[in-house]
C-alpha cells in the first residue's frame, strides 16, 4: 500500500519557473528519496535525505523534510522542458524492511 | 552506484502464459526487491527477493502467481504466471547495496497481456 500522497498530481509550468512538488507520508522513517520517471521507463534516483536532516540540495534541486509534519517537498528551480517527467517520493520506513513505500506521484510537465 | 539489467524490456504475452523477468546487477547488494507499477499508478512492493530462501511477499501478492528466485547475490527473477490483462503493468526490479541507503531501479519490464 502506498505510504502517503503528493501534491499536485499534476503541475504545469513554463520554462524557466520553479516546480514545487509536495510529499506526505504516515509512519516514522529513515529517510526519504525522491525519483524521477519518464514515460514508461524505469526509475532515476534524484536525491535522499535522512530523518535528521532538514534541507539538502543537489543541483537545481532542492528537498525540504520536516519529520514533524511528515512531509517533505521537492524544488526544482528554472526548470527546463527536459525536466518534464513523473516524481515519486519513497519512504523507508522505520522497519528494519528496508523497502521504499512510495508515494502517488506528480506529474510535471514544462513548455518550451 | 549499482547498475541494474532487466530482460525482457517490453513484451506482448497472451491470456493464460506465464513470463519470466530477469535481473542482474552489476555489483553486489544486500537487498532485492521487485514491485508492479500499473498504468499510470505509482510502484508498489511485490516481493523481497531473499538470496536462497523463498522470497517475502507483501498482502496481495502469492508466491503462486508470482514466483520469485534468488539463486545469488547480482541475480533475481520474477515470474508472472497464468496471466490475464489485469497483470498488464511495469514490473521493476530494485537492489540496495550494503554501503548505503539508496535503492537503484533497473529500466522496468513492460508487460501488456492481451
């Protein structure tokens, strides 16, 4: 089952503007990944951040996490039309399991 | 990072076959995992595949319909059977290294049962 929803389900943005993409989950975790789906294909790892950590950036991208509201957010910053894709969050939930719980995905898409 | 290979990538099977999706890694991981993704859903957990022991399944999921090996450390596969359109989907194979936490996807098998 899924851990939790993101928001938007889907996001449409010109080229140029940032992208905010929002993730909630349910249960305590160890950290939190975000990855990046194009159409059909399998999926690329963007970034984790780890329960304590509040803020990490990579990039163009940046993810917030506040493990008190059990959520976090992904940045996307001057987007470009190659970013257009599906975003998940995963969860690793503290469980010992070590599988991602993921989340329902947003999809961006950017216009040229 | 570890680099993950599925074959078949894409394949059309017909109502009732089974088909046998293969995963290789390229380095050794700790952990497998296989998960469906259906038609513009997000992934879900089938099965942790667990090296020379019979695979840990999640709630829905049967090891008579999808049977999983695990003959080694960089090799799993997962078996569809008796199929039906219902299973039409992106079946993902994943693995964990025991240096870190990051879980790697390999491309995905796109199955459409017809």
């Amino acid at each position: 089952s899924q851990q939790g929803e993101e928001d938007p389900q889907a996001l449409s943005i010109q080229e140029g503007e940032n992208a905010t993409m929002n993730c909630s989950y349910k249960t305590s975790i160890n950290n939190l990944q975000w990855y990046r789906q194009n159409s059909g294909r399998g999926l690329v790892h963007l970034i984790l951040i780890r329960s304590n950590e509040r803020e990490k950036h990579s990039g163009r991208l940046r993810v917030t996490l506040d493990t008190s509201k059990k959520s976090s957010s992904l940045l996307i910053t001057a987007s470009r039309a190659a970013d257009t894709a599906s975003y998940f969050c995963a969860t690793d939930q503290d469980t010992g399991r070590r599988a991602l719980t993921f989340g329902s995905g947003t999809r961006l898409q950017v216009q040229p | 990072s570890a680099v993950i290979s599925q074959k078949p990538s894409r394949d059309i099977c017909q109502r009732g076959t089974s088909l046998t999706i293969q995963c290789q890694v390229d380095s050794q991981v700790t952990m497998m995992f296989w998960y469906r993704q259906q038609p513009g859903q997000s992934l879900t957990l089938i099965a942790t595949a667990n090296q020379g022991s019979e695979a840990t399944y999640e709630s829905g999921f049967v090891i008579d319909k999808f049977p999983i090996s695990r003959p080694n450390l960089t090799f799993s596969t997962l078996t569809v059977s008796n199929m039906s359109p219902e299973d039409s989907s992106i079946y993902l194979c994943s693995g964990t290294g025991s240096s870190g936490n990051t879980i790697y996807f390999g491309e995905g098998s796109w199955l459409t049962v017809v």
